[in-house]
C-alpha cells in the first residue's frame, strides 16, 4: 500500500505585512519562488522536471497574487515549464488544504512527487482585496445566502468577540495566553529552533513581528479593535476584549514542503521526516466561523483512531487569542503541548502560508522532543476548519 511522506519542509522568515515590512518591495510571485527553489536546492538529488505537481494556497487571489500564482511561482523559480501547479483558496487553511490535496494525490497515485506549499504578501495584497471591486465591498454572497443568514455573515474579529463571551474568557486570559505565545516564540528563536525550518530571504534571518518583552502589562492598555454599536444591536451586550495584541498581525511570508511516498524516498536516498496519517475538513457555524477547528479535531481523531492524549504536539492557529482557548477548553489539550515554540498571535500569520507554516513547525517540535503524532488544525473565514495529523518517523 503506498503512504504519504513529508522528505522536507521550509518557510521563509514571516515579515511584518506593511510598507515597513522587510518585503513590502519583494513580490508575492518571488517570495513563493524562494520558498520552492530552497526545498529543491536541499533535497539532495531531486531533479524539478520529476515533480508531479506543485499546490499552493493563497487567499487573495487578486491583483499581484491572482491568475494562479503558484504556477507563476514555480516558472519564477526556474523549474522547467513542463511542471504544473494550482493555487487552492480555503481562506487561511489554504496551504494545509493544499497538503492535504498533495497526500491524496500521492496515496491515490495520481503523483509520485508533489510540492504543497503557501504564500501571502500581505504588505502588497492586503487582507480583503479580493472583495473590492472599483473600491468598493463587493456582496460575495448574494440574495440565497442573506435569507439564510438575515443580517449577513460578520468580520472575523466580531466572531472573535462572541467566542470569548461564550466561553467566559476574560481579557485578562486572552493577553496571558497572547504574552507567553510571544515568550514562547522569543525563546525558541534564541535558541535556535527555527533555525532548521528558516531559509533567509535577502538579509531577513528571523521572524519580524516576535517581541520578546511583551506581558501582560504592556498589552492591558490596547485599545479594542472591533467595538461597534451595531453589533451589540444584533448580538446583544458585548465586553470588549479583542485588540491588536490578542489577536494576529498582518504578515508576508511562504512555505513549502515535498511530499512523495516511503518507497520513493527510499530509492532517491532520502529519509522521510513524517507520515501524513489523516486528514480532514469540516464546515462549522458561519457566524461563530472560527469554532470548526473543535469539530474538525474530533473528526480527524476518530478517522486516525486516536485519542487528544495520544497526541504528543499541536499546532493551533492563532488566529485569535479565545479561537484557542475555546478549542483548549472543548478538546482537554494539554495547554503545554500547544504551540510550544509559540503561535501565529507572535510569529505571524501570512494567511495562504500559515498551513505550510504550521506543518513546518509542527514537524520541528516533533523531531526535538521525540514525539510522536502532532496535529494541526486552522481556523477559515466561513466557518471551515482543516485538521491535520502526522506521525514522526525515524
């Protein structure tokens, strides 16, 4: 029976996404192409023109980022033109989507060699710009959707808001949880653990948005970022909790990892670094959006035959501070084996890179503390959520 083996993964140190940020001037198409040429250039023996194909995630598919920029990606890097790619959109879970696809492919033999990867270049496609037309909201969906969800569907960082008062998450909580992510983050980049992971790009070494010295008393005096009357009129009375210190930052960044199956890698003399054991996507409540990661987690679990104390590593996006939280309290997850080199609140989140990004990590944490199954699961705009087990080999 064939598998589905990470050979390698890598990431690009994650920028800030703004005009300030270290690749404001570097273009989306380029970031992507530095990802996929480093996966090549440190796999001893692959030949580019063997790959399959090469699936990337991306969320704003417009403008720089559009007309399948994965494809472009892989041209940009030099691969011959006989490799072919697609670009997937499942919101941020876009490149674990894309992973997801690239294990099917290959379990199911319709590849041998694949490449799953991610990009986001939020500093030159900011967040929403796939839904303005001439500038303005575009309506994405429509008159069926509106009779079903009267009021339409709400920003992510309201959802946020409704997830910390239905699991009676103080403020307090959310910026203790946001600060050790940060302690966490500062402290695994000290001491070297992304050093494996990261492939510079220019003379970026490092993650731009890890502050070393955030606690919980530099973040008490942010102000709240979605506070709005006219969610209160709709939702009823909301305590405002969700700044830009819980939550994440705007990010570029890429990510790429070579998937192909056990007897493959054997034959080109590689060592596989995982097996992807399950994986899945569930939809979820629309309006809470946010939540899917619960169910998904419980679905990927009994399809893998496992039990949450079984798994020795998650990585939980952090998309908000209470998305995690929630899920801790829903699942009874060790809150030690959670983003234990810190999550997307300090690293960062380059939305269609963040699954690529996550999985790169997860496979890091694994391989240092000599666990063996990780999963990983994503939050979606819309209510979807991927979750993703792998199991450490070697």
């Amino acid at each position: 029976m064939r598998d589905a083996v990470i050979v390698d993964a890598v990431r690009t140190p994650i920028a800030k996404g703004k005009p300030t940020g270290a690749y404001h001037d570097i273009h989306p198409v380029d970031l992507h192409a530095h990802a996929l040429r480093a996966l090549v250039d440190r796999t001893p023996g692959l030949d580019p023109a063997d790959l399959d194909d090469i699936i990337g995630g991306a969320v704003g598919q417009v403008g720089e980022q559009s007309a399948n920029t994965t494809r472009l990606a892989a041209l940009a890097a030099g691969f011959p033109e006989s490799v072919p790619g697609v670009t997937v959109d499942r919101q941020c879970g876009s490149s674990q989507q894309a992973l997801s696809f690239a294990a099917q492919g290959v379990l199911a033999g319709a590849y041998d060699l694949v490449i799953a990867s991610g990009v986001e270049s939020m500093s030159r496609v900011p967040i929403g710009s796939s839904t303005l037309v001439d500038g303005r909201r575009a309506d994405v969906g429509g008159p069926a959707l509106a009779r079903r969800y009267p009021g339409g569907l709400i920003p992510q960082g309201i959802a946020a808001e409704l997830i910390a008062r239905k699991w009676n998450l103080s403020r307090a909580q959310l910026d203790e949880f946001s600060a050790t992510s940060h302690q966490r983050a500062a402290d695994a980049g000290k001491r070297g653990y992304f050093d494996s992971q990261i492939v510079a790009v220019n003379e970026l070494a490092t993650d731009e948005t890890i502050r070393p010295g955030t606690t919980v008393e530099t973040l008490a005096p942010l102000r709240t970022a979605f506070e709005d009357p006219r969610w209160v009129e709709r939702f009823g009375p909301i305590d405002w909790k969700i700044t830009a210190g819980n939550s994440s930052p705007v990010n570029d960044g890429a990510a790429a990892l070579l998937i192909t199956t056990s007897e493959i890698a054997r034959k080109h003399g590689w060592r596989p670094r995982a097996r992807i054991h399950t994986a899945t996507a569930v939809g979820d409540d629309p309006i809470y959006m946010l939540t899917g990661i619960i169910p998904a987690t419980a679905k990927v679990l009994a399809r893998a035959g496992l039990t949450i104390k079984d798994i020795d590593a998650y990585e939980v996006n952090e998309a908000f501070a209470p998305v995690v939280l929630a899920w801790q309290a829903e699942t009874g997850a060790d809150p030690a084996r959670v983003n234990v080199d810190g999550g997307a609140i300090a690293i960062g989140h380059p939305l269609g890179a963040s699954g690529a990004r996550l999985a790169t990590t997860l496979l890091s944490v694994l391989e240092r503390t000599g666990g063996r199954y990780g999963l990983q699961t994503m939050c979606e705009a819309g209510g979807t959520a991927n979750a993703t087990v792998i199991e450490r080999l070697g």
